[in-house]
C-alpha cells in the first residue's frame, strides 16, 4: 500500500508523503515517492515536482519499525531514489514542515531546492545511534553550507531551526501555508528559467583544508571519548574536499559500513529502542484509563521536593509545596528561584519564563491545603516512620481518586501503602537527584498499585520529560540496589590496596561518569551510612566494609560539609585526595589484618561492573525488573552508565556470559567473596549460550 499521495496543482506535481507518526522511510513509503518520481517525470504537462509531509514532520529519516528487517534493503532503497533525483530534469523542491531528520534531511539534500516552515527542526543525528549520514548527507551538507558548519551538524546531531540554518541549506521560509508557499517557489523556479542547484555538482572549499582537518580530529577525539563515529564522521567531510562526488559516496557506504557494526554502534541503538520499550507494560493495555493529574501536591520543600517541584512546573503543572515552617518553605523558594535565575543568566530561560514558572509554585504549612490536588508526593527525610506519618495525613485530606506518591529510594512501597486506607492508589515515583535535570524516573509499583495508577505514572513520566521504568518492590528497587553492590566492591578493593583515587579514575576512564567515591561524596556520604545503620543487625544482610562509616562518624559526609572521602576547597567541587583518609584506611587495613596489594585498573572495572551485572540478573529473575533493557535504560539515564556501553546488561552480552560467570565465580572464591551471592540466572543464560537481552 503506497503511502505517497500523487496530486496535481496546475503544472506542479505533489508528493505527499504519509506514513505516521514521523514519515518514516520504510518500504511502501519508498514505493510511493519512487513511483511519483517517475509518473512526474514522464508527465509533459509536468514543469516541477514538490515533495511534501505533514505540517508536523516533513521526514523522521529511517523506519524504525523495519530495523533488522528485510525490508529495510527491499528496493527501492532510499539510496535508488536519491540516485532517480539526481538524473530529475525537472526542479524538484522539498516542502519542510516540523522536522526532517537524518534521512528525512538528507533527501531534502538530495532535491533542488527547499523550502521550510518557520520552526522547522533539521538535523542529521545519527551520530547519536554511533553511525553517520549513509545516504550521501555527508557529501551533500559540506556542498550546501561549507564544511565547517556542516561538520557542527553531524558531529554534534543538534536540531538547527530553519531560520537558524547556514546559508545553503533553505533556500526560502514559508510564510502562511506551507504547501502552497511551496508550490509558488516551484512555479517561480519554472517561470524564472531558474537552473537546477544539484549539490552533487557543487565544489567544497577550503582554505588550509590540512591544517583545519588536523586540528579538527585532535579536537573531536578529545570530546568523542569512546564514540567512534565522530571521527568517522570528520574523514567523509575530508573525503567532501578531497574527492569528486561519486568517490566520496563510496567512501561515506564504507565508513557507515564499519560503524553499523561496532559494539558501541549497537550498544547506541539498543539505547535507543530502550527508552521505547521500558514505556510498554505487558499487563498494562493501552486503552487502561488514565487519571486527570492538572495540579501536584509536595511534601518537603528541600533539595528533592523543589526539584521535583521544578519538574512539573516545567511541564506546566501548577505545584503546592508543603512545609511545616515557614523558614523551610521560604528557604525552599529561594532556592528554586537561584536554580532558575542561573539558567536565565546563561541565556537558556527567557527571564518571563522563569516568572510564569514560578508563579506556578504556591506554598502552605497545612496538609488540608492538599484536598484538591490530584497527585500528593512525599519528599521527606529517609525514615520509614517519617513517610508513614506523611501518608497517615495524606489519607486524611486529599481526596479520593487521587495518586499518592513516595519518593523514596529504598524503602518498603508497600509497607508505606499500608499507612492509607487505599494502598490502590499509592505508587513509588523515585526521582534522581537534581530532580528537575536527572532523566530517570523509577516507578515502583506495589502489591496493590491499581492499572490507572502505574499508568497514569507513565504518561507523567513522559509530560515531565523523564524515562519512566517500572521497578517491583525490594530494598533499593532497581538503581540503588544494584549500586549497593558496586560500591561494596569499590569499598573492597581500597581495603585490599587500591586508593579511592585510583577506582574512581579507572571507572571513569573507562567510561563512567564519576567514580563511585566522588559520587558518593556528591550526594552524601550520610545516605549510605543510614542504609547501613538501618540493615544492621538484618538477617542476610552482606558484609560491609567499615572505613566508609568511620569517615562519616568523623562529620565527613561529603561535598556539603566540605570533606568526605576527599577535601573540598570553598566554591570548589573538585575532589581533592586527603592524607587524613589514606592515614585512616590504612589503620583500618591493619586492624583487620589485611596486607595492601597492588590492584589493577582492568580488576578494578571487572569487580565492579560485574557486580552491577550479578545483582541486576537476581533482580530480573525475581521480576523486579520486567526485562534486562529496563535495567540498562535504568543506568543509562540514572547513573552515568557510558551510553556507547549500553548499560550493564548489554554490556555482559557483549563480552559474553561464559566470560562474565567465570569472572564471578573467581572473585567469589577471594576478598569477602560470600558478598557475590552469585546468581542462578546467570548461571543459567551462560551454560545455554544466551544473553540477557
């Protein structure tokens, strides 16, 4: 079935593309724009041809849905209709509305002319799946707007607005309807004798090509750390200046060839199709009713409620944030009101933004204040009787229908639903911290969450701009538990001799956003130090080590004392080593007899990662998580996972279970070795040759 319209205006032919919700170029798309090609070709009456989408999208590039399909090569291939307008005799002009991404944009290159929509997105973001323009865009955009600008579109994948755009790239800005101020520029083209702008035919210049070259790939190899197609990216540019049109294809198939293939390619695109599976929830059906949520009550007014409040009020959602003292709520503004008057400082929040958004925020000291609101979330102090206080109130007032929320990270959702009388309708809405820029939204689902409920989560998750993933009820869900176990390990391995210096610099270098010891300091040493308190003494609970609450019971509790595992400097983030700790754990050392010894960074990464992985294969067997993805996305967005790694998960599937089993199995043989717990899953998937995802 085509989903091409062919239509005619006078002597301009239009093609309509019409393949929701993007205008992918899968296969029956192609047929049609192939096949209105040639009938506009052979058609005397007629003079031009315009190519069209929505007002919404013009092209979104690829269909998604044929990935790893064989209809994604099923002629005729994108690449056969941009060789057929190259050979067009006719002017053939695009008409841009919304956006043309990637491939969607490359054949907009591929025609004579172009025309935009104001406001209409374009970018060519493959970069971002670790690949590059296959169909000739990084041939074309070097032709149509110069190098330089056109390296800044592929190696960063940015949108650029259509009036922003570099010269070369929109030849007009619609004003009124698109459609029509299209089919004018193409009578214009026609009456005006205009000759045909193929980019194919244009000359790339470049003054000191060597030297900028040069200079370029030192640079991008700085930023591009561990993403291989930046500089594959940098090479077809050089290829643009360097060989004649044809060559350059060849040379653009073969370096997207070597990319498609790459680990860190795959791991971008399993990235990618994540953040699209997590949103489907196999006993939640599409049509379950969802709840009106038009205002938001918080509990807490500290660093999590006011950048959860920012959250919402970013999405438009007016927010009541609750404190019992006026000190705090007053406290609590200021601070929402720092964070934003910063973003207006460097230019990325008009100042009237910021006003209306603030003007979304009211305060109150009273939980009856609450009635009226259709989502209540708690952001208070980490301690179950404190939650359970908070939702005893709750209950009280807010009116029936309505979502109660915890933020909690660890603790018992259910035992904090039991504090109501409608556990129905309480859902964990776990956000990370800064709230308002973290991506990740954990939604704990407990034993009596209704379908409405986790639903309606969902559909919040995506107003607010976050990834929501479901997580069954357990000690630190999904995040927080797995970490407790990469952390164990980096405790570990500094009591067997590494410094914390040396684990933070080896996980970083090979990817991480942080080592484990700055992250820790970052968020504050104390929240582990209360876990810990709180397990003490627990059934089951692992082994620790015990310098870490030494450090805190010395006042260090990280950034914002000033002191944690490092020194800060006043105003200074930067993490500094700090003798007094290496003093202190080397007097640990020797009082539980351990001789230091050198610890490679490769053990390092190993003992860590995989201990991430071990513990996130007990949780997907337990079905805390629904699938091994949601787990990936989960470090993805949450934890400064590398993204070209594609979480832990994905990550083990690349090295390989048997490898991954074998290298647990020795460390649960030395250093506290109990602590692996290793588990059956893996065991399992490794003996039959599987993998995770």
């Amino acid at each position: 079935m085509s989903k091409a319209e062919y239509t005619t205006h006078g002597g301009v032919a239009v093609i309509t593309m019409d393949n929701p919700p993007v205008n992918g170029l899968g296969h029956d798309l192609r047929v049609g724009l192939m096949n209105g090609l040639k009938r506009a070709s052979g058609d005397d009456a007629v003079k031009a041809v315009v190519i069209m989408g929505t007002a919404k999208a013009f092209s979104g590039g690829a269909d998604i849905s044929e990935f790893n399909t064989p209809k994604a090569s099923t002629e005729p291939t994108l690449h056969q209709i941009i060789d057929t307008l190259d050979g067009m005799k006719k002017p053939v002009v695009a008409g841009i509305g919304g956006f043309a991404m990637g491939g969607g944009l490359e054949l907009s290159l591929a025609c004579h002319f172009r025309v935009a929509a104001p406001g209409a997105q374009l970018a060519l973001p493959e970069v971002n799946l670790g690949i590059l323009p296959g169909a000739g865009g990084t041939q074309r955009l070097p032709r149509a707007i110069g190098v330089k600008p056109a390296l800044d579109l592929m190696v960063s994948g940015k949108p650029v607005p259509a009036e922003k755009a570099p010269a070369g790239l929109i030849d007009e800005i619609a004003q009124g309807d698109l459609a029509q101020a299209t089919i004018a520029f193409a009578e214009k083209v026609v009456a005006e004798k205009r000759p045909l702008r193929r980019l194919r035919d244009q000359k790339v210049t470049l003054d000191d090509a060597e030297a900028y070259f040069a200079a370029t790939r030192q640079k991008v190899a700085k930023e591009s750390r561990g993403y291989p197609a930046p500089l594959k990216i940098v090479a077809c540019a050089e290829a643009a200046v360097n060989l004649p049109f044809d060559e350059g294809r060849k040379f653009e198939r073969a370096r997207f060839e070597e990319l498609v293939v790459t680990t860190e390619s795959q791991a971008l695109r399993h990235a990618f199709f994540g953040e699209r599976a997590v949103e489907k929830i196999p006993d939640v059906p599409k049509d379950t009713p969802i709840i009106d949520v038009k205002s938001v009550g918080i509990v807490g007014a500290g660093t999590m409620g006011g950048g959860i409040a920012m959250a919402f009020v970013n999405a438009g959602l007016p927010v009541k944030l609750l404190e019992p003292t006026q000190e705090a709520l007053d406290r609590g503004l200021a601070t929402i009101k720092k964070n934003y008057a910063a973003t207006v400082s460097k230019g990325r929040l008009p100042q009237a933004e910021m006003d209306k958004r603030m003007g979304l925020i009211s305060t109150t000291r009273e939980y009856g204040d609450f009635k009226d609101c259709d989502l209540a979330i708690e952001a208070v102090f980490e301690k179950m009787g404190v939650k359970k206080e908070v939702f005893g109130r709750l209950d009280e007032v807010v009116k029936q229908g309505a979502i109660l929320a915890t933020n909690t990270s660890t603790l018992d959702v259910n035992e904090i639903a039991a504090s109501t009388k409608r556990p129905e309708s309480v859902v964990g809405l776990h956000f990370f911290s800064p709230a308002n820029v973290m991506r990740l939204l954990e939604i704990v689902r407990g034993a009596k969450t209704s379908k409405p409920v986790l639903a309606t989560a969902m559909k919040l998750a995506r107003k607010v701009k976050k990834v929501g993933i479901v997580s069954g009820v357990c000690d630190g869900f999904i995040g927080n538990r797995m970490m407790e176990e990469y952390v164990r390990q980096a405790y570990f391995l500094v009591d067997e001799g590494a410094t914390p210096q040396q684990v933070d610099k080896a996980l970083q270098d090979w990817g991480m956003a942080m080592g484990p010891f700055t992250m820790l300091d970052m968020a504050g040493q104390d929240i582990g130090w209360e876990v810990r308190k709180r397990r003490a003494g627990q059934k089951g609970v692992r082994a620790y080590s015990q310098w870490p609450d030494r450090v805190c019971e010395l006042g260090r509790l990280g950034q914002k004392t000033g002191a944690g595992v490092y020194k800060y400097e006043a105003g200074n983030r930067t993490p500094q080593p700090d003798p007094a700790i290496e003093q202190l754990i080397d007097a640990y050392r020797k009082e539980i007899g351990v001789k230091p010894r050198q610890i490679s960074d490769a053990e390092i990464v190993e003992r860590t990662i995989y201990a991430l992985v071990n513990e996130g294969a007990r949780i997907l067997e337990e079905g805390i998580a629904l699938r091994a993805v949601d787990i990936d996305m989960v470090y993805l967005t949450g934890y400064g996972f590398p993204r070209y790694r594609g979480g832990p998960m994905f990550y083990a599937d690349t090295v390989g279970l048997k490898s991954v089993l074998a290298a647990v199995e020795k460390y649960a043989k030395g250093y506290h070795g109990e602590c692996w717990q290793l588990a059956p899953l893996l065991k399992k998937l490794a003996a039959d040759g599987k993998t995770f995802n």
